[in-house]
C-alpha cells in the first residue's frame, strides 16, 4: 500500500503529517476537499506568510528546505482576493491564447519521450524523472524553444553547458494551424493552496 493510500485509510481525506524539520500540517488527500479549500480563500489563505509555524518558529527560513515550497512570492499562487485575480487573469490571458487540443497533443508526446527514456530500466522515480521533465518540455515549447534545446533546459544543473537558442514564441495562430482548433476558453481555478 502506498504513503497517501495509508494516510487515507488511517485519517481519511485529511491528514495529519510533519513535514521535513518536523513542520506540522495538513494534507488534503481527497479530491472534493481539495476543491473545498481551494474555493474558499477568505477560511484557506493562499498566503503562506500566515501559515502556524511562522509565527511558532518552527519554520526557518534561514535554513528551511521547505522554502521553495512555502515562501511567499509575488504570483498568483501566493495571493488572494483581488490581487490573486488580477495576476491570475494575466496567466490566464497569457495560456487562452493557446488551443488546449494542441498543447494536449504535445503533453502526450512529451510523456511518451520521457517514458520512453526510462521504461526500459523497469523502475522510475517519478518525480525526478518525469514530474519534474513533463511541464518544464511543455512550457518550452509554448515559450518558443526548439525541441532539441528542450533537453538541455530539463536536465540538472551543471549536466549541459549549452547555451539556449531563442526562435519565435508559439502563437495561436501556429497552432491553430496545426490541428486546425478554434481558440479555447479559459483554463479553470486550479486548486493549490497552502496548509491551514
């Protein structure tokens, strides 16, 4: 049984756990309740400044690893209200511009390519090899990269010394001419959010 499938059957869609530097929160397992939290801004602040171990010491910000995570910064991520709206609606406006049926179409290559370069071994971690790899080659190609500088952009740090060559950025026309799709709506709320 696996880590979420033993937290659920334990706490059901909401558990308790300790984070690394035995940081206490919660983790919201459960599909209905994520939407909950996510819905309701004003009970389950975006903000992590406002997250108990600030304030309890238990976070460090001088030494934490959890800071890429749980830092603020100035994005949508880490804003509610009208600010989270309005930076909000500029990424929104920045990806309508894309047809979902395109960039679909190269998410599945995409992971086809990367599932390809560890299938064979017969094991995976999925995090560092394929989590990590999926949205990065995306959003590559929707900023304009060549597939083959792809790679270079995916791989760690220090693994590849080229420098990366710019081509114009993907514009909806391109790819409405591609697969020949009408401009999609926008994309919905999604659903991150920091522990209560």
């Amino acid at each position: 049984m696996g880590l979420y499938e033993e937290l659920r059957a334990a706490h059901g869609p909401v558990a308790p756990v300790l984070l690394d530097g035995d940081v206490r929160a919660w983790l919201v397992l459960g599909y209905l309740e994520n939407r909950d939290v996510a819905s309701r801004p004003t009970q389950f602040s975006r903000d992590p400044r406002v997250w108990h171990g600030w304030r309890s010491g238990e976070i460090d910000p001088a030494t934490s690893p959890l800071m890429p995570m749980i830092g603020w910064r100035p994005d949508c991520v880490c804003a509610d209200g009208e600010e989270h709206q309005r930076l909000r609606g500029a990424v929104t406006a920045g990806l309508s511009q894309f047809d979902h049926r395109g960039v679909c179409r190269h998410i599945t290559r995409f992971a086809h390519q990367v599932i390809d370069g560890f299938c064979e071994k017969g094991e995976a971690e999925l995090v560092g090899q394929f989590t990590e790899h999926l949205p990065m080659l995306t959003l590559i190609h929707l900023l304009g990269m060549t597939d083959e500088e792809a790679p270079s952009w995916c791989t760690p740090p220090g693994t590849s010394s080229r420098p990366p060559r710019r081509r114009s950025p993907a514009t909806p026309s391109s790819w409405r001419a591609s697969n020949g799709s009408s401009p999609p709506s926008a994309p919905t709320r999604g659903t991150t959010s920091p522990p209560p």
